[in-house]
C-alpha cells in the first residue's frame, strides 16, 4: 500500500548514478559491465542490488522504480518467513502462530518506510538476509558439511550487499568464541570457521571505501556518537535514555542465563543464535552513529530494517525464556507479566512512529515527489530549463539532471510516467471538422492538490483531443488520425478519456496502418464527467492509426495522446492500485495459516516440549 500511495515509477537521486550512468548506458554502449558492478557506491559495494535492478530494466524494456519497488517487497517477506520457519523449529513448546502476525506487523507497518518506497534500497534486505543465514548456520554447524558452505557463502555474499556486510562475520567470530570460552564447542572442530570469519572480517575492513565527501556526515566527537548510539538503541521508544534498557533487557537477561552455573539448560544454541543476532544489530548501530553520526541524530527510515532484527530478537529471548521455565514456577509468571508489558510498551512506541510517518513524513515525501514528476515531465516535453529551478526534483543538482534525462541511452527507458506521448495527429481525410484539439495542460505553480496516484491519469504536459458534441439529427461521426508506431516496447498503451454520457455511444479503435483492418478495440470505463480515467490496450507490433467513432447521442469526448508502458510495469501499477485488496488477501490467508499452525503443534508441543530448568 505504501508504493501505491506514496511510490513513483521515476528514478531519483543515487539511481540516476548507479544504475543509469553506471550500469544501463554501458549495456546498452556494449561496455564492460564487470567493473562497474563491483564499483562502490559511496561506502557499499551494492552488487545484488545493481544485478536485480538491472535485470527488471531489461527485462521491463522501461527503467520503473514502482516496479523495483514491488520485486523489492518480496526481500522482507521472504526474509520474515525464514525467520518464522527458524522459530517453529527452535521453540517446539511455543505455539508461534502470533509470531507470523508479529513479524508481519514489524514489516508491514511504515517503518523502514524508506526503504519500501525506494527501488534501490533493496540494499537494506540483501543485508539482513544474508546476515541471518550467516548467523544461524555458520556458528552451529560441522564444518566442511553442506549447511556450513552455506553460511561461508552467505557471509561472503554479504561483503557484496552492504559496506557493513563485513560484520555478520564479526557476530559469528563473537559467538564463536564465547561458545569456546563456556566450553560449548571444542577449538579442533571450530578452528575453521574462526579462522574463516576472522579473514572475512578482514577482508571487509580492508576493501571498506573511503569517501571524502562524506566525512561531514560522521560523528563528529564522541558526544556525537553516543548521542546517535542511544537513539538507535532505544528504537522504537522514545528519547530517555533509559529506554534502551528496556528494549534490550530480555536479550540481556538470556545473557546472564548463559552464564556458568549448575543449572541444566536446554537448548542453549537457539539462544546463542538469538545473541548473535541482537550482537549484530548492536554492530551495526556502532557503524551507523560512526558514519552518520554528526550531530547525533535519531535514526533514519532506512536503517530501521535494521533495528526491527534487534527488536525481533530480543521477542524471541522472551519466548526462549518463557520456554525455559517450568510452567508451575513462579518464574514462568514472571516472565509471562514482564514480556507482558514489554510488548505493550513497544507497540505504543510502534504506534507513534507509525503515526508520525503516515500523517507527515510520507505526505511530504509524496508531494516532492509530485512535483518532481510534473517538473521532468513538462522539461521533456517543452525543454524549457526553468522548470528545474525548484528544490524538489528527482536529482540534486538540476544541470546534472538535464545532462543525464537527455543521454539517449536513459531517455529510451524513462517510465510511463514522464515519457513524451506518442505525437497524435489527425488525418486529413477528417476533413474539416475533425475535432477541436485542446491545448497542452500546462504547469499548475500550486500543483492543485495533484498527487502522485493521479498524475498517470490526468493529462498535464500532455495533448488532449475533444471531439464535437454531435446533434440527434446529425449522422455519427469518425475521427482518424495520422500513422503511429508504439516502438520496440511490448506494453500497453494507455489514454487518459473524460467526458459524460454512455461510453457505448464511444467507440476508439486502432487499426493497421497499411491496411486499415481492425487490430484491437480499447476498452472504456464508464465515463464520470470532469473526472479523468484511463483506457488501456495492448501494444500493436506494427504501426497503427487510431480511429474514434461517436454515436449522434453521443456527448463530448475528451481524449489524451496514447503514452506506452511496458508489460511489467503495467502489472505493477496495477497492483499498487489493487492494493487494499491484496492487503486483506493477504491478511485471510494469514489468518488460515495460523490456524493451521495452531492445529498441527498441538500434538508435538506436547511430546517435543522444552524440559524446564531443574
């Protein structure tokens, strides 16, 4: 829902470097894309991210960040499965069904709202997945076997996700050698993945880029570091410092159940994994109030995914201790009352954010966005530099912007968007009366309360046709224009149509240049007035004309010049409008599986349960 309401299909800031000039114009020029792949982008080496945006431009014929949005919502709900899956396996005696919905909540609500609405911050989730395979396999398995490959090929992955990709090898060297120091695990049998996370820690550090230009943007003295540190810490509560204590204090008290003693607990892998994970967090909270730490800020949208794997975990210690404990005991009420208020307590602090974003950060973000769609959209169709003279555009630096909208390499793969109409003009074997050609829509400088989810519709910078109301005693009248070819891209062609009266007394037809045979008819919609709509049909392969046809009860038509957008595109447009009903889909089929889960655990809870501390 977010990508529908607030997400645009027009590429901005960082992509119009890393993914225009630096991987779509060498493809399409035939050069060497190997180098710019592992080129760093700032201080990360974004390799998958560059790979799969990429992949959907060429395969989309159209550079759309809706669209890479969409294939990008699918990272933290694959990586939100895997951790429920973990979970059903780790805590048999724990129905985990309201983990789903928990874990659901964490990346379904507007808190990492950056990085859903961006398309080339899949960066974040490439992260976090490879870090959580890394984490949960490498420190638990033999090494040489096949789960241990896959934690080393995760952990080296996770050098290409992220310049801090580095540290999911730090957590497991941490884990590790605290496993040894409590006399876990033997050093002849771990010496292979100390030795293997130590070099990839090494590695990392080694290849970390340096940018100059950025140095303005780290903590600046220590006061500014801890000062960032403790805002991160204490996510998603507010700014007492005392917070972080209690957002970190189930974490913190399985730590101090791990501690030697003469108490028989089981299990004790799955909490070092949950250790593990919150270490992790904890790292990468040092990296970010180190590099973005002047001035102590709180943190950014796009480092909450981060955060949310701290908070999941620190959920998962409250379980693990719940399990640990003997249900008659007065410890397992204690538990129970203080995980209790613990998640009443998050959520107020969820709820808050949640809040703040809906009601001002998103808004603000939608409307730039808005008008930087407007602005590219009117400079491509007049040129006129002038209407870069605005802060909100969908790249820092106007000139910048000119020079790169005008490289042919990008302006051929510009979204639907902003990319110029197909130029619609009439034949003259109309006549003289072929219609009456309104003029272009020109920029409104308040943007009449436009937003980002009607700008597809509504024709601005776009030519419109109105067709003459034709009289009951008139004959029918029929509308032709020139020749046009929709090009390479195989898509839809998409009108925005206004008028009033029976649609079916409207008839828009395309037909085969050469021959003028019927290729398709476009359909519809019931006609709402002043309202604009779209009508949408299939891409012709060949050139084609356009032919409207009005009945004599026909009332004035208004049509746009036809705009192409590509298969992929389309479908992700379409699902962003779809969104609501795809959201209770999703929350029906949620609701059957847990169901399911409930069901099918009751049984093996019961003869798998967790033995209580004796």
């Amino acid at each position: 829902m977010l990508v529908g309401h607030f997400g645009t299909d027009l590429p901005e800031a960082d992509q119009w470097d890393a993914e225009g000039l630096h991987l779509l114009v060498p493809w399409f020029r035939h050069q060497s894309l190997l180098p710019e792949l592992f080129t760093p982008h700032n201080e990360h080496y974004v390799v998958f991210t560059k790979l799969l945006n990429l992949a959907l431009a060429l395969l989309n014929g159209a550079w759309d960040q809706r669209l890479e949005c969409m294939v990008n919502a699918l990272l933290p709900a694959s990586i939100a499965v895997g951790l429920l899956a973990w979970a059903r396996r780790q805590f048999v005696a724990v129905p985990v069904s309201g983990l789903a919905w928990a874990i659901a909540l964490f990346w379904g609500l507007p808190l990492g709202w950056e990085n859903a609405i961006s398309g080339f911050h899949s960066q974040q989730f490439f992260l976090i997945a490879t870090a959580l395979v890394t984490i949960l396999t490498l420190p638990f398995t033999v090494a040489w076997s096949r789960a241990w490959w896959l934690g080393v090929f995760a952990a080296a992955m996770a050098l290409l996700s992220m310049g801090s990709g580095f540290l999911a090898a730090a957590a497991v060297l941490t884990v590790v050698t605290l496993r040894l120091a409590s006399r876990e695990t033997a050093l002849a049998g771990a010496w292979p993945t100390l030795l293997l996370a130590g070099g990839l820690c090494l590695v990392g550090w080694v290849i970390r880029p340096e940018v100059p230009y950025h140095a303005m943007l780290k903590a600046q003295n220590v006061g500014d570091f801890m000062t960032a540190a403790g805002h991160n810490l204490r996510w998603p509560l507010g700014p007492a410092p005392w917070f972080a204590l209690l957002v970190w204090f189930p974490l913190g008290w399985l730590a101090v159940s791990l501690l030697p003693s003469r108490r028989r607990i089981h299990h004790r892998a799955t909490a070092w994994s949950l250790l593990g994970l919150g270490g992790w967090t904890v790292l990468q909270i040092i990296a970010v109030a180190y590099a973005r730490g002047a001035g102590g800020p709180v943190p950014a949208s796009r480092y909450v995914d981060n955060l949310i794997v701290g908070v999941i975990a620190n959920a998962f210690a409250l379980l693990w201790l719940y399990a640990q404990s003997d249900p008659r005991s007065f410890l397992r009420r204690i538990v129970a009352v203080m995980g209790g208020a613990w998640i009443v307590l998050l959520a107020c602090g969820l709820l808050v954010i949640t809040r703040e974003a809906l009601s001002a950060q998103l808004p603000a973000v939608a409307n730039s966005r808005t008008e930087a769609l407007l602005r590219t959209r009117g400079f491509l169709l007049t040129g006129e530099r002038r209407l870069f003279d605005s802060a909100d555009l969908p790249y820092p630096d106007a000139d910048a912007l000119v020079t790169r909208l005008r490289q042919p390499e990008l302006a051929r793969l510009l979204p639907a968007s902003v990319r110029p109409a197909l130029a619609l003009l009439p034949s003259p074997a109309n006549g003289l009366d072929p219609g009456v050609l309104a003029s272009e829509h020109r920029l409104d400088p308040e943007f009449n309360g436009r937003s980002i989810r009607s700008l597809l519709t509504e024709p601005v910078y776009r030519s419109v046709w109105r067709t003459t109301t034709v009289g009951p005693d008139s004959s029918a009248l029929t509308w032709r224009s020139l020749p046009m070819d929709a090009g390479p891209i195989s898509g839809r062609l998409l009108f925005s149509v206004s008028g009033r009266g029976d649609a079916n007394n409207i008839t828009i037809e395309l037909l085969a240049s050469e021959t003028g045979t019927l290729i398709s008819r476009v359909p519809l919609p019931d006609l709402q007035g002043d309202c604009w709509q779209i009508a949408a049909v299939h891409t012709p392969s060949s050139p084609f004309l356009l032919q409207i046809r009005q009945s004599p009860h026909a009332e004035d038509f208004v049509f746009s010049s036809p705009v192409v957008m590509s298969s992929l595109s389309f479908a992700a447009w379409r699902l962003a409008e779809y969104a609501s009903s795809v959201l209770a889909l999703g929350l029906v089929l949620m609701a059957f599986g847990s169901l399911l889960m409930t069901r099918d655990r009751a049984p093996s809870a019961r003869l798998r349960a967790i033995p209580p501390i004796s």
